[in-house]
C-alpha cells in the first residue's frame, strides 16, 4: 500500500471510528450527559470512570455490561477507568477473587494501566473523614444493637425513631470512635452513624451506619483494623479521591444518590462525582446474584464459578464464549433507565454470530451407529478434502480419512422412518458430508435384545465429492468419522439452568433448577484432527453446534469438549419476523 493509499485509509478509518463515537454519544442517556458536560467544561473536560467490584465471589455477565459501560465510556471520551476493589468486608473477601477480576476485565479486552486501587488503601483518610463528622457535630456512635436500630428506623410510610445515644457529646463521641479503632469493643457493640434525618422519605438518609466493629482479619491489611467503613460512606468518598468524574451504577442505588451527594457535601471534599444510575443487565433462565450464585457453588449445584452454566465471566469463558460476543452483546442491549429482562436467546445469537466467522468446521458423533460399506474394499483409506470454514476464504482444507467402516449418529437412521425423513433408511440414500452417496441394505440387531448393533451399506464410487461425475443429488447429508481414525471424547451437552424463566420470582429459587442442564456423552468419537486442538479451542461440529475444548478437564490423551451453543438459533428467527 502506497503513501498516499496508506494516509487516506487512515483518514477513512479515524472518520469511521469519530462517526461511530457520535452515534454511540447519541445513543444512551449517559453518553448525552457526558457530552453536555464537556460541553459545558464541566470537570474542566475531563473524564473519569471507575470499575469498583467487591472481591466477593467472581464476576458475571451483569458486571460485563458495566465494565463495557464504565472502560467504554472512558475510551470513547479519551478518558480513564480506574479498576477499583471495594474491600471493605474482611469477612466475605479474598486474594483469589481479586485475581479472577483482573483476569476477566483483561479477557473481557480492557486494561487499567496503573490505575489499581484498593478502599482498603484509603482506610486512614476514611477514618479521618469519620472523624471530621464527629467533630462537627454530623456524626455519632451509637450502643443500640442491630435489631434495636432495625426498629428504629421505621418504615416506608413511618417515620424513624432517634437513637437514646443521638445526643452524646462530641468528645464522647470522639473517644469511643477511637477506642473501637483500637479494639476495645466487641463486634456488635457500637457503630459509627452519620446525623442526618431519622423522619426523612428516603429511608437511606435515616441515620445510616457509616463504620462496625469487624474483628476479622483483611486479606490486604492483616488486622491492622478492626473497624471497617459502610458501602456508602466508603464508596464515594474513594470516587471522590481518585478524581472520578461520573460515578455510573445500577439502578438499586439511585436512593443512594442522596446519601453519596450528603457525605460529599458535609466534609466539603475537592472533587465531587456525579453519580448517574442505569438499569442492571437481568437475563432469562438466569441468576444474577452473587450472594445466590456462592450458594450455587458452595450447595454443589454446580461445579464452582466456571462451571459452563454458570452466569460468570469465567464460567462463560470455559463454556468457549467469546470477549467479542459477549461486548456485542452489551453494546446491542444499550443503556436504559428502566430495568426490564433480556431474552438469554440474544446472547447466544451474538455467540453464534462470533463463532460462525472463526470456528474451524469438523466433524464428531455424538451417538455412534456402526456402518459398515459392504462394497468398499478393505484395508483401502481415502483421503477426503474439506474446508476448514467455508465463511473464512483464509481458513484453507484439511484431509478426512475415509474407510470402510464409519459411524454415523443414531438419529440419522431410521428403521420405520416418517414421511419427510430425509437421512438414512432401509433401501434409501444419502450423501456422507465430504465423501459419497451410500445406500442402506441390511440391518443388523441383537438377537436377544432386539436392539440395533450396525447397518451395512453401498456406496456408489462414482459420486464422490468434488469430482466431475459427483453430480447425482439426494435430499439428506450426513456427517460421519471413520471407525478406524477417529478418536473417543467426551461430550458435555448444556442446557438452562433453571427451568423457569425469572428464577428470581421463586421464594426458593433452587427448586427451579434444571435436572438436565447438563448431559453427559462418554462414547463419542471425533475426527482425528482434533488431536491437534488445545484447551480453549472452538470449533463447529457439523449439525451439532459450536464446542469448545474444556480448558480444565481436558488432558493429554483425553479430550472434553463443552457445547458453547447450539446451531438452532431462536433470536435470529424473531429479528426476521419482526422486520418484516
């Protein structure tokens, strides 16, 4: 390429990206707010996102939308995200789940440079803000205990009632904050509540706990604390120090607006956030809590969090999903203000549209039928040409070795077939995929079972594919693998995991769980050059769908693969029926 050729393709491609930015800043509400604020030279132009997950359980596809949301916003308007630990619960947070954060949001395909952060880095100025509350008279400890501040705060449609400990002196309030930060104090005994307004609507503005006694020890600071800060004292002040811009989070705490606003507002701080709520992702046949997904994993519903059915990043990733998918899928469900359920039919069209440009085409069977080619010579191996993907001109072919003896899918023959059966049965014909027209003769059962132990066939030589006299046509393809070539695997078929289609309307959501959400094949035979596939490779197996190599079980000499999704795509069907 020229130059010239090589400037103008450069100039194509920033105009393409700027246009496609436009259209994205005028698609969803946050982008517009963001707009009119650089607009406005709000925050002098600048912005600053953050990713801020609790290290609590692993991440799911609901987190994938925010981290699109919260890296993409930041990219689009040249900005930065921050990836932000908010671990500010010793008892429920741990090493092993910062690390599988760090792996999916970089799977995912966005990167933090050195912006990592911790709450837990910020506990010395927390504890200082808590103090300032305190001697400006905005804070208090309080001695009641949990239940006794439960019933105090009163309900939706009543007023809260004060605490007896309201009206302790500053000084007094001082010298037990310190001394629960010292450790004189059991767990339970005393907390830290801001003085806000015990008769306000909004229930968050009633007092709320800003520290509790934890005597744990933090899997970052030891028990150099016993002390740890709430969610929503600790969370905006931590945006406020990294210099965040736009706090973007789910709708559940758009009543905490008012809360994050106060705390900002009272200690006077330098930058001031501006929170800005959106719908949270909720997916058909899915559970999307993390507190209901760690009872999944530790009841032994499921294997872990990378179970293939589970919801998780991780799980997601095992199960052969791509990063690609699953960004296009967050990018076509947008951003909204209301939430509402996605039909888990989308994600797996945006999956299918992904792999159906990248996997390799092969052929397995998963249930094999013996099939025996009564005129094809013994001992002769023919070597049948395929192409690797036939969406992909650059995939190229690979060689099929053909043979006397094949396996086909049970399903595929019929002994009694139905009209419009168009695959195999006595005296009929089809085509193997690849190779040539046989013709069913005989049938073979078990004389004592009555069951069906192998078909004997004819072929007719003259209509191998690809050749000049292959022209002959019949309405049924099969896939197959030679008996002699192919090698054993084990096949894991998935399906929902939950058979209703809100879980999360279920008192108990584990009695909807799905018995058959995952099928296990032991006998299944492959074609030989998936000897060479590597854990995490995906391929379409003929008629069957799109499979992955499991990456944890598979081992040398011992192939596992996971069915990502089926070939049967729903979505697809009502995209066509609703643009007509």
């Amino acid at each position: 390429m020229g130059e010239e050729n090589r400037e103008n393709f450069s100039k194509a491609e920033e105009s393409e990206k700027e246009q496609k930015n436009n259209e994205l800043a005028a698609a969803d509400f946050i982008r517009t707010i963001i707009t009119e604020d650089i607009k406005a030279n709000k925050n002098n132009g600048r912005v600053a996102t953050r990713f801020p997950p609790k290290p609590n359980g692993y991440l799911h596809i609901g987190h994938a939308k925010s981290i699109c949301l919260n890296f993409g916003v930041a990219s689009e308007y040249k900005g930065t995200c921050n990836l932000r630990f908010d671990d500010t619960n010793p008892t429920t947070e741990s090493l092993e789940y910062v690390e599988s954060i760090k792996q999916d949001v970089h799977w995912l395909g966005f990167d933090w440079d050195d912006r990592q952060y911790y709450a837990s880095d910020y506990f010395e100025k927390l504890y200082q803000y808590a103090l300032q509350l305190i001697k400006e008279g905005k804070a208090y400890v309080d001695s009641l205990s949990e239940e006794e501040i439960r019933k105090y705060r009163g309900t939706v449609t009543e007023p809260g009632q004060e605490s007896p400990y309201r009206k302790r002196f500053i000084e007094e309030n001082i010298s037990l904050f310190e001394g629960m930060r010292a450790g004189k104090f059991e767990d339970g005994s005393h907390v830290l509540r801001a003085k806000i307004d015990m008769a306000s609507a909004n229930m968050k503005m009633r007092d709320p706990l800003i520290y509790r006694i934890r005597h744990a020890e933090h899997y970052r600071k030891g028990t150099d604390w016993c002390i740890y800060p709430m969610y929503d004292f600790a969370h905006c002040l931590c945006d406020s120090i990294e210099g965040i811009t736009h706090s973007l989070c789910t709708l559940e705490f758009e009543n905490n607006r008012e809360l994050y606003d106060w705390f900002l507002d009272q200690l006077n701080v330098e930058c001031h956030p501006q929170q800005i709520e959106f719908a949270r992702l909720n997916l058909s046949y899915t559970i999307l809590s993390k507190r209901k997904l760690l009872e999944l994993v530790e009841g032994g519903y499921v294997s872990g969090w990378d179970d293939p059915r589970m919801p998780t990043v991780s799980g997601m990733r095992r199960r052969g999903f791509t990063p690609e998918a699953i960004r296009n899928f967050c990018e076509r469900i947008g951003i909204a203000k209301r939430d509402s359920i996605v039909d888990i039919a989308l994600l797996e069209y945006y999956v299918r549209e992904e792999l159906n440009k990248r996997a390799p085409r092969v052929m397995a069977v998963l249930r094999p039928l013996r099939v025996i080619i009564d005129n094809y010579p013994e001992g002769q191996v023919e070597e049948m040409e395929a192409l690797n993907n036939p969406e992909d001109t650059g995939a190229g072919t690979r060689k099929i070795p053909f043979s006397r003896v094949l396996y086909i899918e049970q399903e595929d023959f019929r002994e009694d077939p139905p009209k419009k059966f168009f695959r195999l049965a006595p005296g009929s014909e089809v085509r193997l995929k690849h190779a040539y027209i046989i013709k069913c003769v005989q049938v073979v059962k078990n004389e004592n079972t009555g069951d069906l132990v192998e078909i004997h066939c004819t072929y007719d030589p003259e209509t191998k594919s690809g050749s000049a006299s292959a022209g002959r046509r019949v309405k049924g393809t099969l896939h197959w693998v030679s008996a002699d070539h192919s090698i054993k695997a084990d096949i894991r078929l998935y399906d929902h995991l939950f058979t209703k289609e809100n879980p999360n309307e279920e008192e108990d959501f584990i009695t909807c769980l799905n018995p058959n959400s995952l099928q296990r094949l032991t006998s299944c035979q492959v074609e030989p050059s998936l000897k060479e596939a590597t854990p995490g490779n995906i391929f379409q197996f003929l008629r069957q769908g799109y499979f992955c190599l499991d990456p944890v079980d598979s081992s040398e000499g011992s192939l596992v693969f996971n069915r990502t999704v089926s070939l049967r795509d729903t979505w697809a069907k009502i995209e066509k029926k609703s643009n007509k």
